[in-house]
C-alpha cells in the first residue's frame, strides 16, 4: 500500500472538519471562506490558492449552507428577523397607510430561503423572493444586482443577513439598487427598506458603527425609523423619504481600534 502522504493527511483532516461543521459554525466558516476568496482574488493571488478556497466552498456546499441559514431563521432569538419587520410595519400607518386602498404591500425580500416566514404569512404583503440559488420554486435564482426595475417596483425590500455575505465591493451597489427596486421616495408615505446584519458588523467592527452605517444608509435616501439590537444580530427599518445622493463616496475611518475587532464596512461606490 502506498504510504499516504502528509499534504494529502492534511487535506483529509480538512475535509473531515468541514464535513463535521454544523449550524452557526458552518454559516460562520463559509463567511470567512467567501472573504478569503474575494481578498485573494483582488490581491492577484495564485490560482491555486484561490481554487483551494473554492474546493472548500464546494465541500461545504451551498444548500448546507442554506439549510443552515433557514434553521437560522427558525431558531433565532424571537424567531424570524421579519417578525419584527411585521410588528413595526403593523404599528406605522405611514409605512403601511391602511386608507390607500386594502391591496397587499408589493414587497421584495433578497436573500430568501423559506417561504413560510412572518412575512410571507401575515397578509400584509405580496412577496416577489430572490436568492442567488433557490432552495424553492417559489424563490427566483437571481443576483439582485442583475435585477431590474422593469421587472417590478416595490413599497417595500427586506435585505436580511444579506449584504455581510456579499462581497465589500458590491454592498454599496446592492443598496443603490434597491433605491432604483423602490417607488420614489415620499415623506409622508415612504417606501420603506429592511436591512439586517450580524450585530458584530455594527458594534464590534474597526471601520463601523450604528452612526456611521446610518450616515451611509441616508446617502441613499434612507432614514431610519425602528432599530433593535440584540446580542447576535442587529434590526433596523428605513423610511426611503429622500432622493438618493448624487455623491455616493465617503472615507473609511477607524471609529473602534483594538486587536478582536472585525473589519465590516461598507466601501463606498467609487473605492
Ligand atoms: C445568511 S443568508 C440569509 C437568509 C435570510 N434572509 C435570513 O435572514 O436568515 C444570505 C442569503 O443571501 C443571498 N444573497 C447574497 N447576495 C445576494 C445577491 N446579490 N442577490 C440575491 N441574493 C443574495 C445568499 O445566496 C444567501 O442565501
């Protein structure tokens, strides 16, 4: 028998660990992993290492992934994010004004893996679900950046846990996108935007905090109206009541410094 060797041991272990990686865990390592390529990719590295990232990627595989992320969804603290979505809108009848007309909200979730979450079931809304692959026939496989308005416009967007898995280089372009998904922006009865990260990415990141994101996010036209911030995961609804920026570029400051700090920002579109 040809005595196996030590790359390849190696390489065995680390198929074995990542076969064994379950729930947060694995959401967590496939995040780190997706990080990974896109530094590599934009440091010019070699193919090797890239294709090494992605072997892990595939080892992992994306309906693991998913499956993960949806039990996420069910065993979350208080359950689903759009629960809180829901109690919110329920409560504001300038985002949900009742006297308009008794049609559902035309809503867009990004980032869709079930079809049975809050809101999806509480009659409020009319959900059009995207994900970048589907896990069900009633989710469209797109890239929301590849969407476009002709496709449909909506009175609301729901972006959860969403723009921490995209690549730094595109957040910026996801929320200008969804700027263009939404019906122009109204103070009185504003479109209204949904958007929630891991908390880590907004009170224990080097580059990002709770003001800094809103600053951001009001470039693009959006105020915020509701937050809530729990130990893992951060809520926060916009109201879409003023025109998008023409000036979409600001600097990335260190507003946190320390050595178990994270370094989530959301790069500006001309960096
Ligand atoms: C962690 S899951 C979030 C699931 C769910 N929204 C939640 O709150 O639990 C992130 C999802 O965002 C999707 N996603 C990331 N970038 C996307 C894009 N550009 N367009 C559509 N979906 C995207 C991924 O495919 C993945 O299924």
């Amino acid at each position: 028998m040809r005595p196996v060797s030590v790359k390849d041991r190696v390489a065995k272990e680390k198929q074995k660990h990542i076969k064994g990686l379950k729930g947060n865990k694995l959401i967590r390592h496939y995040h780190n992993l997706l990080k990974e390529k896109s530094r590599l990719v934009s440091s010019h590295a070699p193919v090797k290492q890239i294709e090494d990232v992605e072997q892990q990627l595939e080892a992992i595989g994306i309906d693991a992934y998913q499956k993960a992320s949806q039990n996420g969804q069910n065993n979350r603290k208080g359950g689903d994010s759009s629960k809180i979505l829901v109690d919110w809108i329920r409560t504001d009848p300038n985002l949900y004004p009742k006297h308009r007309d008794t049609r559902p909200q035309q809503i867009l979730e990004i980032g869709s893996v079930c079809v049975d979450n809050k809101c999806s079931t509480c009659g409020l809304f009319s959900v059009t679900r995207i994900d970048l692959h589907s896990s069900h026939p009633l989710i469209q496989e797109q890239d929301v950046l590849m969407r476009s308005p002709k496709e449909g416009i909506f009175d609301g967007i729901s972006c959860s846990l969403v723009l921490n898995f995209a690549p730094p280089n595109l957040r910026a372009q996801i929320l200008l996108k969804c700027t263009q998904l939404l019906h122009p922006p109204n103070p009185t009865h504003p479109p209204w935007f949904f958007f929630v990260l891991p908390a880590p990415c907004v009170n224990n990141s080097r580059y990002m905090d709770e003001s800094t994101l809103h600053s951001i996010l009001h470039r693009f036209g959006f105020t915020l109206r509701y937050s809530s911030v729990s130990k893992k995961i951060a809520y926060y609804l916009y109201a879409y009541d003023h025109p998008c920026s023409t000036n979409l570029s600001w600097k990335k400051k260190t507003v946190h410094d320390g050595p178990s700090r994270n370094n989530f920002f959301i790069p500006c579109l001309s960096s």
